[in-house]
C-alpha cells in the first residue's frame, strides 16, 4: 500500500471499525473502500468519484482529506487544473450520442428560461392583486364613514354607507385571498435507484441532502421536504417521486441532472450547472 492506504487503514484500525460499518456511515461500497486502502485504482469508478469517495471517507476517519486528495492526484498524474482531466462526472464527450443529448438539453435550457419568465409574471400578478385587495378596504372604509355622516341626513345617506362598507368587506377579502394564494409548502422528494448510481441531491437552500453518495440498486433515499431541489446522478438508473407521484426522468447512461421547484414541477439541468457536491 501507499501513503493514501496506509493513512485510511491505520485510521480505520484506531477507531476500531470495519468496512461495513463505514459503508454504512458514508454510502461507499465496500468493495471500493477495499480498493482505496490498497490503492487499486483500476478497480474503481472515474476519477471524479474516487477522489469524492476519499474526501468522504477521509472526513468519517477524522483525517484531513485534502493532503490525500492531492497525492491521489500526483499519482494519476490530475492537477485539477481547467485543462486537466475532467473534475466531474459531468465532462464533455465527443460521442454523437452525448452531442445529441447536449443539443436537447440547451433547447430544454431555453423553455426553462421561458418559464422563470412566466413564474416572474405571476409574481407580478399576485403583487398587483395584492395592491388592488388593500386599495379596495380603503375605498370601503371611505364609504362607511360617508354612510355614518349620511345617516344625520336620511335613509339615503345611511344606503350608501352600507354600499360603501361592503365594497370595503369584499375588497379586504381578496386581499387576504392574495395574500393566501402566494404562501407555499414544502414538495416531497424521493429517489428509489434501479442500478448503482453516484447521487448528489441539495435542498433550495444549498444543504446536501445526497452529499455525493453512491446507491445500490432498492436503497431508497428520502422522502426529503423542501421548497426545492437540484439534483445531479451519475446515470439515469433511478425512479424519482415528487409528492409520492413517480415522474418520469431520462433512461440514459450518461449523467444527467434535474430541478424540481415549488410547484412540483421537474425540469432538466444542463451540463454546468448541474451539482457536484465535491
């Protein structure tokens, strides 16, 4: 073993825990924690995931990871650097399949952006009806008050008052209707693999829900709440449900990535934005 073997193991050894024990605290099968304390790199996933599986493990055993990333790095001969080898699983490749997958999601891209614009619009639109509710109270308050000095005057005075509160009672009314209409809940998320699949899945708020886990096929992860996701797999080999409904994702071998925002609604990420949780 090497410098990254033999810090992990003798950690490992320390703390008095076996594979399956760290298995079961960081999601790593055991085969490939096996391989990383014997440096059996050829016996692992891409380098992106390896160098995860060490951070991760690593952190479990209390041992700075960094000084273990970077000699994980020397030895495959990968700076990090931006004209190295990727650092996600997300990198470009020249297969005509992979191009036709891009072309697709950057149209998907621009209906995403069609749809902020139109979540914008509504927005505007709750504002304005919740401008229109508080205008309406204050015309009704006005009528009363005229209704109340009417009333000295005669039965007609006294009718417009009752006109007047009225309008007041209904126009405060839509505006706590507004109001009420613009208050979300939390969406529920529940991902059930297929396959192993590498997950990486945050919350609206950027706390990691999946931190770069790997999945057995029939492990279920969740049901998480939140306002929203975004996710990114290593494949398609996954079964999502939002809300307890099961929506339909990419069968694809290649990585692939989704959000799924206040509404419910799922919406696919292109390359780069996709998460990384590394």
């Amino acid at each position: 073993m090497g410098v990254i073997g033999d810090t992990l193991s003798e950690a490992r050894t320390r703390r008095g825990v076996d594979l399956d024990q760290v298995h079961a605290a960081t999601g790593i099968r055991p085969r490939y924690l096996r391989a990383i304390e014997q440096e059996d790199w050829d016996a692992l996933p891409e380098e992106f995931y390896v160098r995860s599986f060490i951070r991760k493990y690593a952190q479990f055993l209390a041992v700075d990871p960094e000084p273990l990333v970077a000699e994980y790095r020397r030895q495959r001969g990968a700076s990090g650097g931006p004209g190295d080898a990727p650092t996600s699983p997300f990198a470009r490749t020249t297969s005509r399949r992979a191009e036709a997958l891009r072309r697709r999601r950057a149209r998907q891209g621009v209906y995403a952006w069609v749809g902020g614009i139109a979540v914008l619009v509504a927005v505007i639109v709750v504002i304005v009806l919740l401008a229109s509710g508080g205008g309406g109270g204050k015309q009704g308050a006005n009528g009363g008050a005229g209704g109340k000095g009417g009333a000295a005057k005669g039965a007609h005075g006294k009718g417009g008052g009752n006109g007047g509160a009225g309008k007041g009672a209904g126009g405060a009314k839509n505006g706590a209707g507004a109001k009420g209409a613009g208050k979300g809940s939390s969406v529920s998320l529940k991902i059930e693999p297929t396959a192993e699949v590498w997950a990486c899945v945050l919350d609206g708020k950027g706390r990691r829900l999946l931190d770069g886990a790997t999945l057995a096929a029939g492990e279920t992860a969740g049901p998480f709440h939140a306002r929203s996701y975004t996710a990114a797999f290593g494949n398609g080999a996954v079964e999502v449900f939002v809300d307890g409904a099961r929506v339909k994702t990419p069968s694809t071998p290649s990585p692939m990535g989704f959000a799924v925002d206040s509404h419910g609604k799922l919406h696919e990420i292109p390359e780069g934005r996709r998460p990384s949780c590394e």
